[in-house]
C-alpha cells in the first residue's frame, strides 16, 4: 500500500507500507511530525527513510527524523550530499519490507544525485517514487544536468517501466502542466480531457497522484519528445533537442501565466 500525505504547501510525502508485516519506509518526509503521525495511524513502524534528492523541500526533515526514531535508517542518491542521509544508493540497492522489494533508478538531471525508488510486489503494479524527476505532464527544472539526463530518466528508464506502473511525484503540480500541455499538442483529445479531469478534482482538493507510465506516455510532453507532434512544436525531428526546447518554453511560459 501506497499513502499520500500532503506536506508544506504543495509537496508529496508518501508512505510505502506492508501491512502483513507492519513495516513502512517513508519518501521525503520533510515534515517529520506530520508523516510520523500518519504512519502511526496506521499502525506502521518506520524502518528507512528514502531521499529523493537534496532539495530542502524533500531532504529538509531528515535529520528531524532520525532524532524523532532513531532506529531509522536514512537513504540518498549517491553523490546527492542530501541531509542527514547515512546510506548513499545507486541502482544496485535493494531494500526488502516484508512481501516489498524496493530498488533505485538512478535519475541525476534536477540534483546530480538524484534517485527514483521503484516498488515491487507480487501480484500489484509496481510503484515509483519520482521527487522532482517527473511531474504528472511535467519533469524538473534541469538545474545539475543536460538534456540528455533528462530524456534518459524520462523515457530510458521510469516511463520504460510497465504501462500499469503507479507514478507518484514529488508536487501538485498537475493543472498548470496540463495548462501548459495543451499548448504544445492542441489536438492531443486525451491531454484536453486530462486537464479537465484535474482541474475538477483540484476544485475538489483530491490529489492527482498517482499518475501512470501509460497516462504519461499519452500526455507528459517532456516524454512525448519522441512524438511527431512534439517534434514539430519543437521545431526539430531530434528528441533530446525537443526535451530540451519543451522545458526551455515551460519555463518561460511559467513566468508569464
């Protein structure tokens, strides 16, 4: 089981449970307080803490943490010089809590130590933990990489997963990249039924999360940089030079709306 606890302002602390066992390991607790709370409720012990990268946003509780329960092990990317992280991870780690084996990807772009955490459990779609990698229809700014670590993470590895995969992101982010979306492919009927969808369910207060690697492959446009339609937003058939053309203009659409 998989729980969503909203944190700060717009963050996603998430709690990977297994019940049979009464075993947790949280990702990005950066309120401490708040995700021991829900794991509490829950009746769950926390046995690792899992640092997506070293943004104060998603790093910043852990050192909190470990004072709150000592016992926890905190994990990190490797070379990510995240707070308080006692066990750097690269792609051969593996954490096994009760029936669920946990995994990395390394996804370096957004922070040069970034990490993806990939849950497993017989008979459930897997679960990834994506921090600021990938948004629902969006990616992270490029801020420790290039383009060709972007498109390598976005499409090599976490949407190269299997279609049913649970995508779960480190912000509600969702209708202004769906805004934005729409801007590069105005006749992508899935991505315009999308936004609908979201902004209906923001009206609400429900979360967008979680996404799927089949949702994002019809609407992200970060992973769509493969697609004609992206392409030719772009102005090229070279999908790494469209990655890197979508972000740019995100960006700069950002500013204005």
């Amino acid at each position: 089981d998989v729980l969503i606890v909203p944190l700060l302002s717009d963050n996603y602390g998430y709690i990977i449970a297994d019940k049979s066992s009464g075993s947790c390991a949280v990702i990005d607790p950066a309120e401490p307080d708040k995700m021991l709370e829900a794991a509490q409720k829950h009746h769950l012990v926390v046995k690792a803490v899992l640092t997506t990268h070293n943004h104060w946003d998603h790093a910043g509780g852990n050192n909190k943490f470990k004072q709150l329960m000592s016992a926890v092990t905190i994990y990190g990317g490797r070379g990510d010089g995240a707070e308080g992280v006692e066990v750097e991870v690269d792609e051969a780690f593996r954490l096994e809590l009760g029936a669920i084996i946990i995994t990395a990807l390394a996804t370096p772009c957004h922070t040069a130590g970034h990490v993806t955490y990939v849950a497993s459990c017989d008979g459930q779609p897997k679960a990834a933990f994506t921090g600021d990698t990938l948004f629902v229809a969006g990616c992270g700014n490029f801020n420790s990489g290039t383009p060709q670590q972007m498109y390598t993470a976005l499409v090599e590895k976490i949407t190269a997963l299997p279609a049913d995969t649970k995508l779960y992101v480190g912000h509600e982010y969702t209708v202004k990249n769906l805004e934005f979306a729409v801007t590069v492919e105005p006749d992508n009927k899935a991505l315009q039924s999308r936004l609908a969808w979201a902004r209906n369910e923001r009206k609400h207060n429900e979360y967008t999360v979680p996404t799927t690697v089949a949702d994002e492959l019809a609407t992200n446009p970060f992973v769509r940089c493969t697609q004609a339609s992206v392409q030719r937003y772009a102005g090229t058939t070279d999908a790494i030079e469209a990655l890197a053309t979508v972000r740019q203009r995100k960006t700069e659409w950002g500013r204005r709306n």
